[in-house]
C-alpha cells in the first residue's frame, strides 16, 4: 500500500497546477510522514480525528458501490444540459426494493486515473446543476429522490467560479426544500461544507458513525486558526463533525452502524444497515400527504435555524 501511495504522488504530481491536486498529494504525504499507509484500528474509533481518518479511508466504499449493493435497474443519466458532464456527481434511475426512485451522489475515484476523472470528488457547478436536473425530474414523476454525500467540498477552480459555483449551490438550497416528493440525504463518507449541503437537504438525514459533516476541513480550519495544518487533530474535536455530535445537535435525524474498523471492512453489513434505515424512512415518508410532507420539511429545517440566548429564550436564526 505504501508502494501504491508513492506511486500515486509521483503521478499526481504530473497536474499539480490544480488546487484540488496539490491538496491531494499534501494528504498522501501527510499519511507517509505519519508512517499510515491507511487507517485501520483495532477497536472502535475513539476521537473526532480518527473518525476523519475512516470517512476517508481509501478503501472506504463510494456511492457507486451502495448503488450496486442496494439498487437494481440502475441507469446513469448525464450531464446539466448547459456545459457539460461532472464526473464527481453521479445519479439516475434505480429501484430500490421494487420502487423507482432517483439516485444522485458524490464520486471519488481509487486509482490516480478515476481520481482525476472524478476530480477527487469535488463537483463543478455543471455537476450541481445535473443534480438539481435529476431530481426536478424525479419530482415531476412523484419518485423519491436518494442521494449519497462524500466530498471535501465543491471544487474552487477559478474555472468552477467563472461558471457560477456559487450561484449553483446556492440555487440547489432553494430548490430542494421546495422538491414535491420524499428526499432522503444518506452521509457516508466526507460532508464537506457547501459541496455536501447542495444535495443534503432532505426529509430525513443518515449518516454513518464513521462519516464526518461539517462547514470545513479539520486541516483547513488548523490553517486558518493555527496557520498550519499541525493543528488539525484539535480541530477536528472542535469542529464537532461526527454523527454523534451532529445527532445530538438535531442536524441529522439518524446514526448508522458500521462493521468493526470501519465501512470498507465488509461492504456487505454496511449496505444491509443502510438499506433498513433507508426502507424505513422511504415507507414512512411516502405515507405522507405530499402537502404533510412539505411541511414537515419545513418545520424539520427552522429547526436548524434557532438558537438559546443566554436568557434562555429562543429564538430563530
């Protein structure tokens, strides 16, 4: 493995023009000079780092994998109808345990080609605006829309920029909460900021224990607080980026149990656990009035929105 990850650098190292590039080859560096050629403890994880350390596993399974493991019938739908085709966001029809339903996901890649193709899996603006076209039409055919999150966050090219990456995400966050059909936001790898929320507004949110959500990276805010990255541990705890703190805050509604040492330990348990969760929440949302459903939505997402004065009183952010 140690081998493959020098193998990777050098590669790598070949485009390091790109930002998203440079970052990645800092990480495999970072986990060489550590002596980790990947995470794998013996127990349960038992701090905020370690936990950013299994959400990005490199054997941790994608969302290409919980497709083939959970869906049937699937067919890849591509592009935003605009610029082009986002490698890093995949999505398109499937069934799920007989019922149609529309999938739309993050992608990472493995190997140093599928990285670059999928861009590390940090989507373009033609990658949310795919997203957005899938799951308006999803909406248009009353089929629930599943999507899957695992992203350091959207790509900050000035390329992205000058096509709108802002003005994607954002018209995403406006959109989705309006979407008249059930939404169920699965977190399993990173959730990173912007990148991840642009497809995690839902109805009901489940996150893997060993996944991580939050508005930054640990290494980022270090750099930002400490200007280095030697901080990134400390940041981490701070952060409060784990299923467990963010079930405690309300943010997610439900923590999925993974196998020992981590998802990527045995795909198979891993998807049996999603695919109870995901059962559950699709068969009580869609006995739901659709103006029921659009309600709770609503109420779900104030909720996000307020905040305890020291006075005690609450109010709404």
């Amino acid at each position: 493995m140690r081998s493959e990850i020098e193998k990777q650098i050098a590669e790598l190292e070949r485009y390091a023009e790109s930002e998203a590039v440079r970052e990645e080859i800092e990480r495999l560096r970072q986990q060489l000079a550590a002596g980790r050629d990947g995470f794998q403890p013996t127990g349960p994880a038992t701090d905020a780092w370690d936990r950013v350390l299994l959400a990005r596993h490199p054997q941790r399974p994608y969302t290409l994998d919980y497709i083939s493991a959970l869906f049937t019938e699937f067919t890849e739908l591509h592009g935003d109808r605009r610029f082009g085709d986002d490698g890093a966001i995949v999505g398109g029809l499937a069934r799920f345990e007989g019922r149609p339903v529309m999938v739309v996901g993050h992608q990472k890649g493995r190997d140093t080609k599928q990285k670059l193709l999928r861009n590390f899996g940090m989507p373009n603006p033609e990658g949310y605006r795919k997203a957005m076209r899938l799951m308006h039409l999803a909406a248009k055919f009353r089929l629930p829309i599943v999507t899957f999150v695992d992203t350091p966050g959207a790509y900050p090219g000035i390329g992205a920029e000058e096509r709108g990456q802002a003005e994607a995400i954002a018209l995403n966050l406006r959109e989705m909460p309006k979407l008249r059909t059930p939404v169920v936001v699965v977190i399993h790898g990173e959730g990173g900021s912007g990148g991840a929320l642009a497809i995690a507004v839902g109805d009901r949110v489940l996150m893997l224990e060993n996944a991580i959500y939050s508005v930054i990276s640990p290494e980022s805010c270090s750099s930002i607080l400490w200007r280095d990255w030697d901080h990134k541990q400390e940041a981490a705890r701070i952060l409060k980026l784990t299923a467990q703190d963010l079930q405690g805050f309300g943010i997610i509604d439900e923590v999925i149990p993974e196998p020992p040492g981590g998802a990527h330990n045995d795909l198979g348990q891993t998807a049996a656990s999603i695919r109870l969760r995901l059962s559950a929440a699709l068969n009580e949302l869609s006995r739901l009035p659709l103006e029921e459903l659009l309600k709770q939505r609503y109420e779900r997402l104030r909720r996000l929105a307020t905040f305890v004065e020291e006075s005690g009183h609450r109010a709404a952010g």
